[in-house]
C-alpha cells in the first residue's frame, strides 16, 4: 500500500492519495488524519462523493478498498468555531 498526503489546512482541508495493495486487497483500511491545530473532521468526500464511515473525535476515517486508487477529501471544522 501507498498513499500520499497533501494538506490544504489553509483552505479546510487534507488530500489523501491511497494506492490499496493489489496482490492481497484488504477487506478495510483505516486511516487516521489529526488536524495540527486539533480540530474536528466535519465532512469526507471518497472519489468525489460523501462518505459517513468516520469518527469526529479520533480523526479514523474507515475505508473498503476495491482495488482501485481511493482519493480521499477530508474537510475539518475549524478549532474554536
């Protein structure tokens, strides 16, 4: 597995990239993305459509690979709002 982070904290946001593994596919992928800051995920956005398999209070966005590549959007809610 491979991924690639791109933050846009600036702007509300992390890009994650997520290669799964192609040989043995994992029936889930869990992915936990803080927020420097500490602020909460408010929303994630998987292949450009919503997505509700997260928790607010840990960061984990939980994923089921299907042996394609995942782009991951996840939008933060910002600390002290």
């Amino acid at each position: 597995m491979s991924y690639r982070l791109e933050s846009h904290v600036a702007q509300g946001y992390v890009l994650a990239t997520i290669h799964p593994p192609t040989r043995e596919t994992p029936s889930r992928i869990a992915l936990r993305l803080r927020h420097p800051e500490g602020g909460q995920i408010q929303s994630v956005q998987l292949n450009g459509k919503s997505h509700r398999d997260f928790d607010k209070a840990t960061g984990l966005v939980r994923l089921k690979p299907a042996g394609q590549t995942l782009e991951l959007k996840v939008f933060y809610q910002h600390p002290g709002a």
